[in-house]
C-alpha cells in the first residue's frame, strides 16, 4: 500500500465488457478488434495509417527494421544513428540489434529532452537518422529539430511511448518524425495490458510493417502492395508465402477492444493529467531546491520529475528517505544516463562530447507518478513529505 502511486488502473466496466465480447466470440488472436482499433488511432492522430503491435519495444523494433527494406534511401548496418542520453532501454536495442552505430547527445536538464545546442553540434554529414524522444509526456522541439536537419538527407524517427496525448503547436507528438511508436502498457496514458502502435503516413512503411509484425509473410498484406507487388487470388499460395524477416509481435484481440474504449477516454484522461501538473508546479515553486520538468507544447504529463539541485542543503538519498518515509512510489528518471550501463559494452556507440546533464540527471534526479483523477490528497502527502527536508 502507498499514499502515492507511481500507476493506477483506467479501466471500469467498460473495457471488462469489450473483454467479455471478445471471450464469447472465442476469437482471441489479432482480428476485427485490432484493425479497428488501429483505425481509430489513426484517425486520433491525423495521420493515415497505424499498427498494433504488442509492446512499445516491439514498435521500435519494427520502425528500425522497416527502414532496412523500404526501396529507397533504407538504412544499412553501420550507419550513424543520434540518440538522446537519456531514455528507455528498447530505445537503443533495435539500433544496436541492426548493426547501426549510435551517437549518444545530452539531454537538456529542464526538458529533459535533447540539449538542442549539442544536437546541432553532434549532426554530420554521416547522420542518417535523429531517434527523437519524447520524454516523460514532454515533446521535444520540433521546429528546432527540423531547422537542425535542415536539407539534409536524415530520417527523423519518434519514441512516443511515454508521450500519448503531447501536444506541438497544435500536432500530435508521435507524428513529426517518418514514423512513430507508442506503447498501451499498465502504466501509460492509456492501457490494452500489453501493447504498442506504429503510426506513418507512409504506405510502403506500412505494408512492411503488416509484414514484418507477422513472420514476413504476405498473408496480412492488401493484394497490390509496396513490397511483393501483387498477391496471388490463391489463398493457398499465398498462405505461407515469405518475403521479409519478420517476426510474431501481434497483438490479441482482447487487447484491440479494450484499445476501442480506452481511446474514447484518452482526451479526458490526458485534460485530469494536465489539470494535475499545474498543481504540481504551483507546489514546487514552493521549492526551489528542485529543478521540475520545463514543458514544451503541451505534455501529457507521464509523471513528474524532480533534480536536486547542486546547491540544494540535501541530497537524493535524503529525498528518497522522506519518500519513503511517506509512502510515496518513486522511480529514476527513466533509466538515468543510459551510456553508463554495462549492456553498452556490446553495441558500436560513441559519445559526442560529455554527457553532463545526463550524469547529473542519474546521480539526482528522480520521478513520481501522475494519474487519470485529481492528487489532491497525493499532493498533500508530497508537500509533507518536501516540508520534511533541511531548508
């Protein structure tokens, strides 16, 4: 039990009624539900085309793979990839799992986001792809990148898992880059248990994806299609007809529907989390000691970071006991500085000047949750809790 809690359920009968039509209809693998699921959130977003998959990770896995074998301009091992300090895990494993050479760029310690200087600095003529992501519900900034990449031949791709819902000058974050991922874990804006979305405007993108998701075979493929043309009238033909290597990364049909419902509640659910951030920063203002997340666009405020400052009469450890102390769930500020753990020591990676911001995000910072209802009493506990410390 805790006074605050990093996660919480948004499901009511709603979802648990899409799961019982699914479970009388005894049709439990990827059907009807998924592909109007996958309309509806392209349709959420503006943009023309979305795929289920089932995980966040298993969405960046397939936009790296996908641009291996588009026709034109696909990446090749070895190519030069900018990724921000500071991110999940499966952020960078795709990269590294297609041979690609990361570039690792500190992050900016308000928004937490790219250092937009160091961005800048760190693109080469050897850049050939930006992985932009957008962290704790915050978008980057988009205006900046693109005058950043300029008339460059570089690919712009979004890690939107933690960001469902942000806002950039009025344009869905997820949808500036050639495609996007989102992840419909417990813990995020919305839940299908398990699960993630690609979302592209481009076709050839998308049929590989349909391929790629199910073992790269041609079966989940329109007749005529961007990557084995024309499909045969014989379904026997075409029933274990393989053309790319792909994988299974499905999702269930349970999880399409409760996707449908989920998504009907998203702009409410993102509004309460909005509603709560600005009570969070008017209590943090209080509290000066702390450097709180600068919001670009809109967020939709995932959870709510908290740096100690160098100056500050405390330390995180001492923040961590108070926490505790109170109840109070906590996590890192997603992973810290990821170049500093071991896993590192397997991928072909170089770092573009000194990661600064990122190590001091990951020697002070720290991340609490942010919910669908009011934190009226949550807040209450943390203003007990930030009392506590030396001033």
């Amino acid at each position: 039990m805790s006074n605050y809690s990093l996660a919480s359920t948004t499901w009511d009968e709603a979802e648990y009624e899409a799961m019982q039509k699914v479970i009388a209809s005894g049709m439990f693998s990827m059907g009807e539900h998924v592909a109007q699921f996958e309309r509806a959130f392209a349709d959420y977003l503006n943009v023309k085309y979305s795929v289920m998959v089932n995980s966040g990770s298993s969405a960046n896995l397939l936009m790296v793979a996908a641009l291996f074998y588009r026709e034109k301009d696909a990446l090749k091992r070895g190519d030069e990839v900018i990724v921000p300090a500071v991110s999940w895990s499966t952020t960078y494993y795709p990269l590294h799992q297609y041979g690609l050479k990361l570039k690792f760029v500190d992050i900016d310690p308000e928004t937490l986001n790219y250092d937009l200087a160091q961005l800048a600095e760190a693109v080469t003529d050897q850049t050939r792809m930006i992985m932009a992501v957008n962290l704790l519900g915050n978008p980057n900034d988009f205006g900046a990148i693109k005058i950043i990449i300029g008339p460059r031949d570089i690919i712009l791709v979004e890690d939107n898992c933690e960001s469902m819902g942000a806002i950039y000058q009025g344009q869905q974050a997820g949808t500036f880059g050639l495609m996007g991922s989102f992840s419909t874990f417990f813990s995020h804006h919305i839940s299908t248990m398990e699960g993630g979305m690609i979302a592209m405007d481009d076709e050839e993108l998308y049929h590989i994806l349909l391929s790629l998701r199910a073992h790269g075979w041609t079966r989940n493929l329109p007749k005529h299609n961007k990557v084995c043309g024309t499909k045969s009238d014989v379904a026997f033909e075409e029933s274990f007809r393989f053309v790319l290597p792909g994988y299974n990364v499905r999702p269930l049909e349970l999880s399409g529907a409760i996707g449908l419902e989920q998504l009907k509640k998203l702009p409410n659910l993102v509004q309460a989390r909005r509603e709560n951030a600005q009570a969070f920063q008017a209590l943090m203002a209080e509290y000066p000691h702390f450097q709180t997340q600068k919001e670009v666009g809109q967020s939709s405020w995932f959870g709510f970071s908290l740096v100690v400052k160098n100056d500050a009469p405390f330390t995180r450890k001492d923040v961590i006991r108070k926490l505790e102390d109170h109840q109070i769930e906590y996590r890192p500020i997603v992973t810290g500085n990821f170049a500093k753990n071991e896993v590192v020591r397997w991928f072909d990676y170089t770092i573009y000047g000194q990661l600064i911001n990122a190590d001091h995000i990951d020697s002070n910072g720290l991340f609490i949750g942010n919910h669908h209802y009011a934190l009226d009493k949550q807040l209450a506990v943390l203003a007990e809790t930030l009392a506590d410390l030396p001033k």
